[in-house]
C-alpha cells in the first residue's frame, strides 16, 4: 500500500509542468475554478497571454479575487476597454480588463461578454482607481454602463452626441461618394 502512494506521488510531480508560465496559468485556471466554477466560461492562450472567459454577473466578485488572493496577487489594472462583436448574438458588447502581477511579472486577460440590449456592468472603481477614466472611455465609445461608476459620462466625445461611435452599426465608407475609384484600392 504504501509502494503505491509512493508511486503515485512520483508521477505527480513528473506530471507537473516545468515551465513556470505553464505553472502560472495551471495555478489561476486552477485556483478559478475552484472558487467560481461554472462562471469560469473558457480559458486559452493568446499571443503569449493567459486568457479567461467568465460571467458577467460574477465579474466583479472575480477580479476582487485576482486582486486579493495573495498566489495571483494582481493588483495592477493594465487596461480596461469595449468590444462589439455585432454577429454574436446576445453577447455583442464585452469588457476585456489586461491585469498585471509585478512581482511575478505575470499578466493576465479576462473577458466578458454581454447582450447589447442591456450593456449594464459592475465598476471596478472600488478595486482600481485607475478604472474610473477607462471605464468613461468605455461608455463613451461603447455605451457600456459601469454600475457603481461615481462619475459616468462622457470623456472625449461630445454630452450631446446621441450614439456610440467604436459600436460598429455603421457603413465604413459613404456609398454616395463619386471621387473614388475602387480599382486605386484593389478592388
């Protein structure tokens, strides 16, 4: 019996990854999973980043989590911007937040997604001061409300501007224009 534990604990540590990136994204992958479950929607890598995919309605629960637990320790807001993707259906709008762990040179992409007939979410203002004017940014270009913001309005854009212009709801090129010739652009 004891041969067999033995054995076992042998193979689980030849079983661990040796490149400590790998270990990094096992430990958060790990670690959410643990603590939030099903609301842990997809993980993967992209460009040499760590990617998650989680609910909305857990989104501030789980960057708190990020920021407080002290093996992921991200307490850096890199960025907080929108996205519109028009074709997916009842998730086009979404908030991609790039977190950073300085000690361990870590970083981190997490994203939500949500219907556009409703762009309501929580702030992070509360965990990261630094998300008070991306997150004005954000409603400015996307119309994304930040719930709990202390103060949403518009950064760059006009107060009176009615619509939001990164949404892509509109034609990129003018069709009534006669000064062009679509054979200059390859087309």
């Amino acid at each position: 019996m004891a041969e067999e534990e033995e054995e076992t604990t042998i193979q689980d540590e030849v079983g661990e990854p040796q490149d400590p990136k790998l270990k990094t994204q096992n430990l958060i992958l790990s670690k959410l999973t643990a603590q939030f479950g099903e609301d842990l929607i997809n993980a993967y890598e992209s460009y040499g980043m760590t990617t998650v995919v989680v609910s909305k309605n857990r989104i501030f629960d789980i960057m708190k989590f990020l920021k407080e637990d002290p093996e992921l320790n991200f307490h850096f807001l890199t960025d907080e911007c929108g996205v519109h993707y028009p074709n997916n259906k009842d998730q086009e709008i979404g908030v991609v937040y790039h977190l950073h762990n300085f000690m361990t040179n870590n970083r981190l992409r997490v994203e939500t997604f949500f219907s556009i007939e409703n762009p309501v979410i929580d702030s992070m203002t509360s965990l990261w001061s630094a998300a008070n004017w991306m997150e004005r940014e954000t409603y400015d270009f996307y119309g994304i409300i930040f719930e709990g913001h202390p103060d949403l309005k518009r950064i760059l854009n006009v107060d009176d501007m009615d619509y939001f212009p990164m949404r892509k709801q509109y034609p990129l090129e003018d069709a009534t224009r006669e000064d062009k010739n679509d054979k200059m652009f390859g087309r």
